[in-house]
C-alpha cells in the first residue's frame, strides 16, 4: 500500500500557535497608524502654507506690492513683504479650511497650528505642550521669507 503524506493535526496546531504568536508581537506595530497619520497630516498642513504663501507672494509682486513692510492686502489676504501675515487674515485667508478644521493661535509674528481642540486655545502653549503642531513664521524683512516647520515628536 501506498503511505499518504500529509500533516498530523500535531503540526497543524505548532503551527497555528507560533502564526498567534507573530501575529500578538508585530501586529501593535502595524495596528497603531494613528501617530503617523497624525505626523503626515502635519506634513501636508506644511505643504499648504508654503504653497500658499508662494501662490500670495507671487501675486504681490505682479502687483509690485511685495516690498511692503506695512499689511497690504492681496486679494482679501493680509501681506507683509509679500507674504501672509501670521494671523486668520493672513495665512488663515490663504489655506481654505484653515480656520474650520485646525486649532490655531498668534504668538507675536508666529502663527502655531495644531489639530482642533475643543475650547479653542486661547494660548499657543497649549498647542504646543502636544508636540505635534506647525509653526508658521511670517516674513520679518525684506529678505527673510516665511518659516514653516513641523513638530511632531509626540503625535
């Protein structure tokens, strides 16, 4: 007679558990997306300021505006040098949506963005002890340009 081949139902449960093992081991890795998600959203948020920052300063200075230490309007944004200012007026009236989705605080010439809290902050402290937000930085000098940066070490 001829001998089948095949697994005994020994080797069949071997090797179930050890897959139930791997998988409680590396699934916490693959399951907590949150916080990348999180930084990435941050990342985007970076794009859109800087994007629409060139966009304004570009339409300055087609206006010849983009010279101007005072706030100048451009197309119902508040520009300083060219670009928009740290305020809702400014960079808020650039990025649509800015305003509705992202909690967001003026600390001097800086604008801090964080992800929306309810009450809104009324402290860019209280954005900022997150350690995951964007800083916007607007144009202090004729040649300064604007600053975005990310921190997203605790997202």
């Amino acid at each position: 007679m001829k001998r089948q081949g095949g697994f005994t139902l020994i080797e069949l449960v071997v090797v179930i558990v050890i897959l139930g093992i791997l998988a409680v081991t590396a699934a916490p890795k693959f399951l907590n997306l949150q916080s990348d998600a999180r930084a990435s959203s941050l990342q985007g948020l970076k794009g859109a300021m800087s994007g629409a920052s060139g966009i304004v300063y570009g339409k300055a200075a087609i206006d010849g505006k983009e010279t101007s230490e005072k706030t100048v309007a451009i197309d119902g944004i508040d520009t300083v040098y060219g670009y928009p200012k740290a305020t809702s007026a400014g960079i808020g009236a650039a990025v649509v949506g800015l305003d509705e989705d992202w909690s967001s605080v003026v600390s001097g010439s800086t604008l801090v963005v964080g992800f929306k809290q309810d009450p809104k902050p009324t402290l860019a402290s209280k954005i900022t002890e997150t350690n995951c937000y964007v800083t916007y930085s607007e144009a202090t000098t004729l040649s300064s340009g604007v600053s975005v940066i990310v921190t997203a070490t605790k997202c």
